[in-house]
C-alpha cells in the first residue's frame, strides 16, 4: 500500500517499514493480547521516492525528528491495528507536508498610519474617562 503524500510524490510500500506491539490505553483484557500499537518508519536518507532538493529540504527542517535519517510516527488511538495503521499512514504524510511547503513570505515591517495612532489615542482617552468616573469624588 503505497502512501500518497500529494499528486507529485508517493511513498512505494516497500520504503515504509512496520513494526506492531501491544498498547496501552482503552481495551480491556483485549490490549494484553493484541498488538495493535504501530510504528510506521521511512528513511528519508535512502529514499528514491523524492529528489535530492525534497531530501535536503526535508533533512534540514525535520532534523530533529529524524534519527540517522529516519522518521518513525507511532499510532495507538484507536484498538483496531488497522486503523492505527491508517492514523501512522496520515501522520506520517502530514510531516512530510510540513516538511516540503514552502516557506512563508517574510513580512516587511511597517509603521502605523496617523489614522491609527489617533483612534488609539482616542480609545485611550476614553478608556481612561469611564476609569476616572468609576473613582470615589474627592471629599471636599
């Protein structure tokens, strides 16, 4: 079952590696007898799914998720190992989503309008008022 990140690239099966264990969480006796715990791993060093841009792209904004060039999503919501496996496939293609978009434009800094300052300077002036009425008259 091949994992379609977008329409541009798509992850072959045999890249992708299972292992299975027992979970913790809702089940009942059912969870010390299944293993229905996945750990979905794909290494992003040696994988002939994406090109060297995507790799590098990729290596340098999820270094810290990546072990010796490895993701590895771990997915244990639900009891059914099948549907842990679709939650890992999911996971796993959100990252490298996050992983390839491209970066956000910079903002360029800019200074407030006269407009802006005045009706600031207004709403001050205002909300200072309704504070100064709230107060105790002086005694005289």
């Amino acid at each position: 079952m091949d994992l379609e990140v977008s329409p541009a690239l798509t992850i072959p099966a045999s890249e992708l590696s299972w292992r299975f264990s027992r979970s913790s969480g809702p089940g009942g006796q059912h969870v010390n007898t299944s293993d229905s715990r996945v750990e979905l791993s794909w290494n992003v060093a040696d994988s002939a799914a994406v090109s060297d841009e995507q790799r590098t792209m990729l290596v340098s904004r999820l270094g810290r998720r990546l072990i010796a060039g490895v993701i590895t999503v771990t997915a244990s919501e639900r009891r059914s190992q099948l549907r842990n496996r679709e939650i890992a496939l999911v996971k796993l293609a959100e990252i490298v989503i996050e992983g390839l978009a491209p970066e956000a434009a910079h903002r360029r800094p800019t200074k407030p309008t006269r407009g802006s300052k005045r009706r600031h300077l207004v709403t001050k002036q205002q909300r200072s008022a309704t504070k100064r009425q709230r107060q105790r008259p002086a005694a005289e």
